[in-house]
C-alpha cells in the first residue's frame, strides 16, 4: 500500500518531527520499520558525535555480571536498562537488571562463614 500525506508537509524540524509523531503507528506497521528505526540509531549516533554531545550515563550501584568491575551503567535512550561498555555482551533489560540487582544485594547481606 502507497502512502501520502493528505497535507503539504513543512520542510521544518517542527513540521517533519510533527509528521513523524502524526503517523508513527502506522510507520510501525510497515516492512521497513526496523530498517528505519536502525537508520534513526545511526543518525543520533552520528549527530552526537558530531555535536560533541554525549549522553547523559547515570552510573548504577551494581557490578558487571561478566568482569565483577563496577561500571555498569544506564544511558539515556539507549533502550537497556544497564549496560557495560568494557563487555558489549552486556546489555540488560529492566527485568534482568532489576534480577541482578537483587542477587547482589542478597548476596551482601548474607553472611559468609569463614
């Protein structure tokens, strides 16, 4: 199925932002959608470090499951809810992140005999 906008579309940031969020339901919808959203990925990346703008990483209160260094962290928009740039394999969502964080805490607060 083609697709056209019923209306002219402003060559703006404003409008083009605008006729993204007006139809992004149905963009999702489409065959080229993960094709799409990897192009949006690669164009943030790319502007970030043209821009000098990094995102914003909130350091967690956990080690890494893989290295036991604590570097875990949460980037703004990454979509994971803690990562470790040192081990790539690492990336957690909110349940696994929310599942470690739990583990290591109980861990803590066991005693261990010696």
């Amino acid at each position: 199925m083609t697709w056209s906008p019923s209306r002219p579309v402003s060559r703006t940031v404003t409008g083009l932002t605008r006729y993204l969020l007006d139809y992004v339901e149905w963009s999702c919808h489409q065959m080229w959608a993960a094709d799409f959203a990897e192009e949006l990925e690669g164009l943030t990346k790319t502007l970030r470090r043209v821009s000098g703008i990094e995102p914003v990483k909130v350091l967690l209160p956990v080690t890494c499951p893989t290295c036991d260094l604590r570097t875990m962290v949460r980037e703004e928009s990454s979509g994971w809810a803690a990562e470790y740039r040192y081990c790539p394999a690492v990336k957690l969502s909110t349940r696994e992140y929310s599942q470690l964080v739990s583990a290591q805490a109980q861990a803590v607060s066991t005693p261990t005999e010696v």
